[in-house]
C-alpha cells in the first residue's frame, strides 16, 4: 500500500510540474520572442534612428524634440549597455566604457622674424584625456506578453582625466619681441585667435575626476519582433564626484632681467553630491537578444 502511495505522489508531482512549466511566447514561424536563460542582450539610444526615420519622410532636419540623451546617462554617454539572462525574468546588467584620446594639432601664425608676408611658423598642441566608466546592476522583468515591466538596481564607478596639454610656439620671445605673434586654443584643439600674446600657456595637467553612484530603476519594454525590443526608463540616482587640483603653465618675457620667465598656477578642486530622478525626457532605446 505505502509503495502505491508513494507512486501516485510521485506521479502528481510530475504532473505539476509539466503543467507548470509555461511554454515559450513564439510568433507564427515558431521563433521565440521574449529573453531566455543564456541570452546576451546588447542595448543602444533608439532617438538618432528615430530622429533619422522621422527626418526621412517629412524632410525636417530637425526632429530633436525627444532629446539625445541615453536611457542610463548617470556618468555621461557613450556608455556600452549589455544585459546576460540567469533565466526568462532575471538579468544581470553591465555598462561599460573605456575612452582615451590623443590629438595633436597644428596652427601657421606669422613669421615674426621674417620681413615677409608670406613666412609662417607652427604652433602646436598636444591634447590627452580619459573617460572609465564601469557599472553592474540586476533587474528583474515582470509581464508574460511582448509588453515587459523592468525594475531593479545598479552601481557605477566612473574615473576621467581632466585634459591635458603642452604647447609649443613657432616664435619664441626675446628682447625685441615681448609679445611674439601666438595660437590660443580651447581644450578640444580648436583656434580661438592668433596674435601678439606677452603671456601664453606652456602646460596643463591635474583635475581628475572619479565618482561612484547607485541607481534604481523601473521601465518597460515592448518586442516588436522576436528577441527584439523597444523601451524607455527612468531611476533614481545617488552619486558623489570629487575632481582633484589642477596645475596650468604660463610663459612670459622678463624685460629686467632678459629672460623667458615661467610660472604655474593651481586651480582648487571640488566635491559634489548629487541624488536626482533621471529620463523622464521621453528617451528611448532598443535591446538585441542573442545567444
């Protein structure tokens, strides 16, 4: 009797639990449209390509009303978005970015030692920052349909390095040239002006800044075909920013004692704290499911 017993509990608890397993949400190939376990999920800002469509049928430059922003713009953007799925309703997510950038650029000014109009000297520039920016979350998903309800959390870490620079000039002071013919740039290479400058940069470097920050968030998404989505967020946001002290070069001619005298200047830092809502701007974005 005990070993009947025991067969038919056994045979309902199978029964259950094949009867409690939900089959996948498919189209009418058969492909299966929402996130399963083992999916990667790559994510980027839907609005250029909403802005690029809406420009393409009414020949409006210009439809910018919902804004540039990304959807998880806490650290700035350009941030790669990505998501890995521990099954159909849990997601680990990842943000992640790494920027360096090096520019050297190059301005022809006058030849102030020349007697000809013609006779031009380079002034140069060399430019170099950094942007880190690292984040992890988990998010779980609520919705049996093509319309998912995603709420969780996430922390970043982000680090950028103010910009740095170091100038050289084509003509150099002198005794009968205090204020030699120079290039003034502004910290992404651009000429402000060239002309007669009797103190000019020579170097810039320090200000860096790191921050940390947690968010929650809640959002939607809607697959408009399998394993693809549509979707808008918005969160809450804590972060905290420090950006160190940062030291500037300058050159200019001693008339006294005849000489090129240099000295630097230190700029004070500063510390920030921040608690805000985020993207209720209308931003959106698409995510990619693949395996």
């Amino acid at each position: 009797m005990r070993k009947i017993t025991l067969g038919i509990m056994v045979c309902l608890f199978l029964a259950a639990s094949v009867n409690g397993q939900e089959e996948p949400l498919t189209n009418k190939k058969g492909r299966v449209i929402l996130p399963e376990k083992g999916d990667f999920a790559l994510g980027f800002n839907a609005v250029p390509v909403l802005t690029f469509m809406g420009n393409m049928f009414n020949g409006n430059l210009n439809n910018i009303s919902m804004g540039q922003n990304k959807f998880a713009s806490y650290f700035g953007q350009n941030t790669i978005f990505g998501k890995y799925f521990l099954s159909s309703k849990n997601a680990i997510r990842v943000d992640f970015r790494v920027g360096i950038h090096t520019g050297n650029f190059k301005s022809d000014v006058a030849n102030d030692y020349a007697n000809s109009a013609d006779s031009m000297v380079v002034d140069k520039v060399n430019l170099r920052n950094q942007n880190y920016t690292i984040g992890a979350g988990y998010e779980w998903r609520l919705g049996k349909g093509r319309l998912q309800g995603v709420v969780g959390g996430e922390l970043f870490y982000t680090f950028a390095s103010a910009t740095k620079a170091r100038y050289e000039y084509g003509n150099a002071f002198s005794d009968g040239n205090a204020a030699p013919s120079s290039t003034t740039w502004d910290n992404f290479g651009n000429i402000i002006a060239t002309g007669a400058l009797g103190e000019r940069s020579t170097i810039m470097k320090g200000g860096n800044t790191w921050g940390v920050g947690a968010r929650v968030f809640a959002g939607v998404e809607f697959f408009i075909a399998p394993k693809i989505s549509i979707g808008a967020e918005f969160g809450w946001s804590l972060g905290y920013s420090q950006t160190g002290k940062a030291t500037k070069g300058f050159e200019s001619w001693d008339a006294v004692n005849n000489v090129v005298s240099t000295r630097q200047r230190t700029v004070s830092g500063s510390n920030r704290f921040d608690a805000d809502t985020d993207n209720f701007n209308g931003a959106l974005y698409f995510m990619f499911h693949f395996r």
